[in-house]
C-alpha cells in the first residue's frame, strides 16, 4: 500500500513538471523610471515634443545597449500644457509614480513654477532648456544644461549697440511664458539702456490669444524703432517676421534663443534672414558625435534635430551617467554625483554644471542665411 | 522465482506511462496546431482590419484631392471672374468641408494670394521655407506632409497641397475625420489602432493624446512590410498588423496586447491543461481500477488452488468480471470437481486396496500362526530334546515373522509398524516360551520413534529373535534350566534398542549382560543355525553391518540403512 502511494506521489511530480514547464514563468528586475515635464500640446508645444523626443533618443540608446547596469530605463512622459498650475499637479504625479528624477520642464514659467515643489520633495530636476536667472545660484534640487540668460542678453545688447548701431528698439514678448520672456527683456533693456540705447515701446502678447500679428507688428513700427526685440516662441517669432517682410520693412529684428528652433526657418522662410540671435547651441557643429545623433535622430522622429532635442538628449545623457555611476539613486545622491563630477562631454563639447546646478557655456552670436542659421564672426560679419 | 516483480505494478507503470506519454502527447500537438490556426485567424483578422482602415483612409484622402484638383480646374479655366468671387468660392469649400481648417493659394514665391477663411494676416505672407511648398514646385505631384503645429488652430495639422502651374494651392487638414474612422475600430481597453505619417508620427490613434502630443512610433518597433507582428511596449507584449496608404506613406496599424488577443487560446490553453491533468488522474485511477479488476480474479484462482490442495472443494469463485476470466474459473471450478471426484475415487479404490491388504497381513498370519500352532504341537508331540527345541526355534522364527503380519494389519497405514509394540510383543513371548522370570531377566526396550517397513521389520525381527532366545537359552547359566526358578537373585538383563543414528542409519543393538560366547568363538564361524541366520540377516537382507561387543555380556550391534 505504501508503495503504491509513493508511485502514485512520483507520477503526480512528474505530471507537475510537466505541465509547469509547458505554463512556463518568468520574473525581470523593474525599470528605472526617469519622468519627463514639458509643453506637448498647442502652440508652443514644438519646444517640449523636440526636448522629449531628444530625451526619448537618449534613453532608447541606453536601453538598447543593454540598460542602466542591466536594468531598462523607462520614460514617463507629462504634458504641463505651459501651464503653472498644470505643470506642478504632473510633477507630483511623476513623484507618485516613483521616478527618480525628472526631465524638464522646457520653459521657464513652468519651471520656476515647480521649482519650490522640487524642493520640497527633493526630487531631482534637470532641464533642457530653461533659461531664467531667477533659479541661478540657488542651492537646490533643480539642475539644468542650459545657461541662463543674462549672457545671451548682454551679447545681443553689445552687439546691437556696438555692432549694429542700433540706439531705439521696440520690443515684443509672449506673456504665455512670461517668467522667461520679461525676464530676458528687462535683462536685454537693462544692458542695452546701459550701453545708451533706449528701449522706446514695451509690447507684452499672449500667442494663446493673439488676434492679429499684422495689427502687432505695425504698432512696433510705429514708433520708428531702429530694430524690433522679439521675445517668443519660433511661430510667433516668424510670424511677426512674416508681417515685417509683408510692409516691406528691412528693418532688424533680434530675438531671443527660444525661437531659433527649425520651425523658425520653414514659417519665417526668406522673412527670417537676417534675424539675430545669442545662442548655446554650437550652430554648423560637425563634430562626428553631433553628426551621428542628428542622424540617429532624423532616422527617429523624421526630421532635424531643433536645440531643444540636443539640449533635451543632453540632460537625458547627464542623467543617465549619473544614474549608471551610482548604486543609490536617490535625487539627493544623483544631485552630489552631478555637482561633484561638474564636467560633462556633450553632443557640442565638454559643459559645466557648477555648484548651484547651472550650466556653464559659451554663447554665440547667431544669424539666419539662406534659410540657415549661421555664427556672426566676430568682426561683425 | 527469481523474478519477484509484481504484474500489478509492471502493469500499472506500463499503462500510466503509456497513457502519460499519449496523452500529453496529444494535447501538446493538438495544441500547437490549434494555437498556430487560431494565430493565424487572428493575424489574418487584424490584418483584414488593417487593410481595411487603410482602404477608409484612401477613399477619405481622395476627397481632398479631388477638391483641390476642383480648385485647380476652376483657377486654370479663369472661371473666377476676380479674387473676390475666389475669395468666396474657397470659403464656400471650407464651410462644405470641414476637414479644411483653412485653404491657402500661393504664387510661385510662395507668397500667400488667397487664404479661407479669410485671414489678412496671412495674406503677403510666405511659405516659401515650408516643406510642403518646395516638395510640391519640385515634383509637381500632389504632397501630403508631415504633422506641424498650425499657427492657425494651434493643433498638429497636415497640409495636402497641389501644383498649381504658377504657383500652389494648399489644403490645411485637420486630423479629426482620421481620428473618427479609428475611432469607429472597438478593441479591448489596452489595445489600439493608430495612423502614423511618413515620419513615424501619430496623426491618428485611439488614444488623442499622442496625436496631440505628437508621439512617434520606434520605427524599429512598427515595420508596414511585416504585416502582422509581435513587439514590446513597455514589457508587454503586442501583436500589431499593419497596412500602408500607399498615396501618403503612412501606415495604419492595428495593435492588441497578446494577451487580450490570445485570450480565447489562453482559456483553451487552460482548459487543456486542466483536460490534461483531468486525463491522466483518470487514467491513474481507471489502470487501478481496471488492473484490480483483471487481478483480483487471478488473486482469487490463487486463493482457490490453495484451498483445493488443502483438500477443500467447497469454496466458491467469484467470476463476474471479465468473459475470459469467468469462463477460466468455470474451467477451474470444472477442473475442482474432477480432481475432487478422482480423488473420492482414488479413496475409494486405496480402502478397497487397504482391506485387501489388511486381509491379506492377516491370512498370512492365520497360516503363519497355524504353521506355528502346528510345529508347537508336533514339538509336544516330540521326545527327543533336540528336536523339540530345534521345532520350538523354528516355532519361535515364524511368530517372529507373523508378528510382523499381525502388527501391520493392525498399523493404520499397513505399509509400516511401530517397532516398539513389535519387540515387545515378541520378547515378550519368548520369555513365556523359555520360561524366563521378568523378575530375574529384565527386558529393557528403547526404541525411538521409527516406523519400519515389511522389508525391514522381517529381518529385524528374526535377528531379535534369534539374538534374545540366544540369551535367554545361554546368556544366564545360573537360570540353565529355564522352565525352574532355582531361587538366584535376579541380575540378568537383556537391552533391545533401535535407534536412529546419522543420514538416516539405524542401529539395532540387543544384548544381554550375560556370561558372554565362549572364549574362541566368533559369531560369523559358529556353527549355531541362529548367529548364522544373525548374520546373514544383518549383512545380506538389511545390507547392514554387524559387530560383537564382548566386554561385557554380548552386545550385538547391527546398523543398516533405513528404507523409507
């Protein structure tokens, strides 16, 4: 009798493995989840959908070869609609769902908007693109890759002065992004008065609301200015470069780095030659590096690269190094590793992020010619 | 008996296994054909799907098309008379048609000329930058481009756009009437259809939020040219067919997770496993109960032919399971009661053989017993001494002979006596017929448990015979005259003792503690018809040996091999 139990047990084991290896199981490690904060919707979402899509190629390119130290990267993705109050409730939805740090936020309202919640919350923060001086030399959880913007406006200032001869202008500003665009005017204003020039009409827009860029331009041009300053996004930008050229008015204009995107080339067309700008971005870079992710990236998305995809692919790059460097991956341990290193190798050369979380660059004076951008000699040329 | 394994479990192993094997054999190919015919419905449907969205999308395409082929007829024909009447005319379209957010004439330049609805901010503007423009001047063809944000409703957009000789006529779509056909395809909550553009780019999908947000597909992911395939998002695992609009580039896929999709063959999957699992706990239990089905017959034809060597035919077998099985225990019972008959008939014809024998044993007794009634009374009748005792010796060998008779009418197997009773009742008589006082003579008998047969029992008992008359005629001087108690002290004794010995020997020693043979005589060359008959007895009836012991009295020692 005892025998037979132990037959009967033996053929049941065996009938167990049997089916348990034709159910099968398997178990892999969880991924490291990387959040990512920016304008995805509506107009101004050019800017946020390049940086993501930037971000999204970095981190592909890490997962295929092989992950973080064998463990996959996975990107949550949160549209914050260029809206404070948005951008804050996707934060905290990121920290919900335990990422270990967050990529963004594109523009600099929303990032300032949350820098405070970041804080809070010690959770990491690495933007792309964001240019404030108002989150420089702050101790605290938001980093970025992108220098601010005082001396991007202090070049154009001088060189408008200097350079151009240039002693009136009239300003233009989206107030959609109203951290960034007042800011650069007021720091613009500030060096371009110090240097005699004069700022002699101030003209706040809200593109989300904008009736007539036509109406907008002709009241810039009447009062005559030597040269219009444009704050705003690369459509608005072209667009009022578009109503210049339409009244026949070879008149300068300077804008700020937000607009020189790729989308200001093909909608300002022969409307945008000759538009300034005082850039990071190493324009004509053809570092073998640079070349191979604008063609990785182009193979991707299906067209070029804009600055917010390098920058954006940049801050992915930093993350992900600290991420492999270290075993904790806390904001906080992430944070000393990115301070301590402070030297990165991007997709334009080696960059700094000193002590503060901000990026070191050079910046440089840019042109359009021939639908392309172009670096300004130093000779003025 | 060597081979000690059990049928039962060689029987059972075999059949298990068997039914395992075929089994698991079964469902596993049974499976694997279903599994890939379901697959491939599945593939085919979703395919079908594919294609069939696609075929929508390319019916839906040509309207703009056609309009804007309308619109080049109508500027080419000059049948506008000025811009206003075009003005109103491209208005007129776009209200129609409402998947034109706006409609745009450019000149060669790329300049805006006409725009609905009317705009001036766009009129004087250029697209000259634009992709879409310098596509359609450089291949003359019509050209859908890539999603962009429109600076006129702030959505992605894409533009279809048409040569228009001097210049271009544009149409801004938006992506709501490709939404709505996905929309139309219903799947389960993780799956999805999607249209992407020549980029990669969702320009329609169920989920808006990538339109919105302008997510691109991994291209390495999506593959139009695969048809049906698997891939992985986000650890789970998609089954996405895809088509292509082959006017646009774009692709329309079709994507469920495998999960969702393979659920019908997940539930069959299971079913199977538990069919199988079920399967095989009845086979287990059907060999048990079949196998002791087949045995307990067998187990019980055992059981019987014990009993039936025991002697017992009474029992009955139970033979209501199998055909075969019932007709071998009606065989068997058949069998029983021919043995038990033969066997009554055996018996019957031993006791017939029996009595027989019994009569005979007791015939040769009765005349034995005549023969020596007969020499006793001739020996009465006799003067001469020697004669008279030469006749009583004979008298004497012949009682000794049907004792023999005598004895084994009345064993209970006739073949055998007990041998004890035997010389008891010889001596005994001896002692009558010599007159000898028990009370001076002793007879001492030890004779162990052993039966003798007919041929031993004859010999041995006329060598008792001659050996004990010898010493009660010789042994004892001092009692010379048998038939007269002189009044000596007792203190003769005559020892009779058969025993066994080793590897079935027996030992037949008589002797007496009495004055012994006469110095020089040997008792194989004596003249005494008595020791010679001892002899040849001992030596040539019973093959045995004999030897004297004279130390003290005479003690014979015969040992031969006992015939069983």
């Amino acid at each position: 009798m005892k025998s037979k139990i132990s037959f009967s047990l033996i053929i049941l084991v065996i009938q167990l493995l049997v089916l348990s290896s034709i159910v099968g199981c398997s178990s892999t490690e969880p991924p490291i989840k990387i959040g990512f904060s920016g304008t995805l919707t509506g107009r101004l979402s050019e800017f946020g959908v390049s940086g993501r899509n930037g971000v999204i190629l970095a981190i592909e390119e890490v997962n295929n070869s092989g992950g973080i130290n064998g463990q996959a990267v996975e990107l949550i993705t949160k549209d914050d609609k260029n809206d404070s109050k948005v951008a804050a409730v996707v934060d905290r939805e990121l920290i919900n769902e335990e990422v270990v740090a967050i990529i963004g936020h594109m523009q600099s309202t929303p990032s300032a908007a949350v820098a405070a919640l970041m804080n809070k919350e010690q959770m990491l923060m690495i933007s792309p693109t964001t240019a404030t001086n108002s989150l420089t030399g702050l101790d605290d959880f938001f980093l970025r890759v992108f220098p601010a913007n005082k001396p991007e406006t202090d070049k154009l200032a001088e060189y408008a002065i200097e350079q151009m001869g240039i002693k009136r202008v009239a300003s233009a500003f989206d107030i959609s992004n109203p951290t960034f665009t007042r800011e650069w005017h007021e720091n613009f204003q500030t060096k371009f008065e110090a240097l005699g020039g004069e700022c002699i009409l101030k003209k706040p827009f809200d593109s989300r609301s904008v009736k007539s860029f036509l109406d907008l331009t002709q009241e810039l041009l009447s009062v005559q200015p030597d040269a219009i300053i444009i704050s705003a996004s690369a459509i608005d930008t072209a667009a009022i470069s578009q109503q210049l050229r339409k009244l026949n008015q070879e008149i300068p204009v300077i804008s700020s780095t937000w607009a020189m995107t790729d989308d200001f080339l093909q909608y300002s067309g022969p409307a945008g030659e000759g538009v300034f700008f005082a850039h990071p971005l190493k324009v004509g870079n053809q570092d073998e590096e640079y070349l191979a992710f604008v063609d990785a990236y182009s193979a991707r998305f299906g067209n070029q690269p804009s600055f917010s995809a390098t920058f954006g692919y940049e801050a992915a790059q930093v993350l992900l190094e600290a991420l492999a460097s270290t075993d904790n991956h806390s904001s906080q341990a992430l944070k000393d590793y990115i301070i301590e290193k402070r030297t990165f190798h991007g997709l334009q050369g080696d960059f700094a992020i000193d002590r503060f979380g901000d990026a070191v660059r050079d910046v440089f004076l840019i042109t359009v010619k021939e639908g392309q951008f172009i670096r300004v000699e130093q000779d003025g040329k | 008996m060597g081979n000690r394994i059990s049928l039962k479990k060689v029987l059972m192993v075999h059949f298990v296994i068997f039914l395992l094997v075929l089994v698991f054999i079964l469902n596993f190919f049974t499976f694997r054909v279903l599994t890939k015919h379901w697959e491939e419905e599945i593939a085919n449907r979703n395919c079908l799907l594919a294609k069939s969205i696609a075929g929508e999308v390319e019916e839906f395409l040509s309207e703009p098309i056609n309009i804007l082929r309308q619109i080049q007829a109508v500027i080419s024909e000059g049948g506008l008379v000025n811009d206003r009447h075009l003005d109103d005319y491209l208005s007129l379209i776009v209200e129609n048609y409402q998947f034109f957010d706006m409609i745009q004439i450019l000149d060669a330049r790329g300049d805006v000329k006409y725009v609905a609805p009317f705009n001036r901010d766009y009129l004087g503007t250029t697209v000259m930058g634009r992709d879409f423009f310098k596509a359609t001047l450089a291949t003359g063809q019509p050209y859908w481009s890539q999603t962009f944000i429109s600076t006129h409703s702030g959505q992605p957009t894409l533009t279809v756009s048409m040569f228009l000789g001097q210049g271009v006529v544009v149409g801004y779509l938006n992506l709501g009437k490709l939404t709505s056909i996905i929309d139309r395809v219903k799947f389960g909550p993780d799956s999805f259809s999607s249209i992407t553009d020549q980029a990669g780019t969702y320009i329609a999908h169920t989920n808006k939020q990538n339109v919105s947000q302008r997510v691109s597909i991994n291209k390495q992911e999506s593959n139009a040219d695969r048809g049906t395939y698997r891939y992985n998002d986000q650890g789970r695992e998609m089954l996405a067919s895809t088509a292509v609009i082959e006017r646009t580039g774009w692709s329309v896929m079709v994507s469920q997770p495998t999960s969702e999709v393979f659920a019908p063959v997940s539930k069959a999957r299971t079913i199977f496993l538990a069919g199988t699992i079920f399967a095989w706990l009845a086979a287990i239990l059907i060999a048990l109960l079949t196998l002791n089905k087949v045995l307990r017959p067998v187990s019980e034809l055992a059981h019987k032919a014990k009993e039936i060597a025991g002697g017992n035919y009474d029992s009955t077998l139970q033979t209501n399971t199998y055909q075969e099985f019932s007709g071998l225990a009606q065989d068997f019972v058949t069998m029983s009661e021919a043995v038990k008959e033969r066997e009554k008939e055996i018996k019957s014809s031993l006791q017939e053989k029996d009595v027989l024998l019994r009569e005979v044993h007791h015939r040769v007794k009765n005349n034995m017993q005549v023969i020596s009634s007969l020499i006793r009374l001739q020996a009465g009748h006799s003067h001469d001494k020697i004669q008279k005792e030469l006749l009583e010796e004979s008298q004497h060998r012949i009682r000794s002979m049907f004792l023999v008779h005598e004895k084994l009418y009345q064993s209970s197997d006739l073949a055998k006596i007990d041998f004890g009773d035997y010389i008891y009742s010889l001596v005994n008589g001896l002692y009558r017929s010599y007159g000898a006082d028990p009370e001076k003579i002793s007879l001492k008998v030890d004779v162990a448990d052993i039966r003798l047969g007919l041929d031993n029992a004859i010999p041995c008992g006329l060598i008792i015979n001659e050996l004990v008359s010898n010493a009660l005629k010789y042994a004892f001087p001092q009692h010379a005259n048998l038939f007269e108690n002189v009044g000596h002290d007792q203190c003769g004794e005559i020892k009779v003792i058969l025993r066994s010995v080793s590897e079935g020997k027996i030992e037949l020693i008589v002797s007496d503690n009495g004055i012994g043979l006469p110095e020089g005589l040997g008792f194989k060359n004596t003249e005494s018809l008595g020791l010679q008959l001892v002899t040849t007895l001992a030596e040539d009836e019973l093959s045995g040996e004999i030897e004297l012991n004279k130390a003290e009295g005479s003690e014979y020692i015969i040992r031969f091999r006992g015939v069983s």
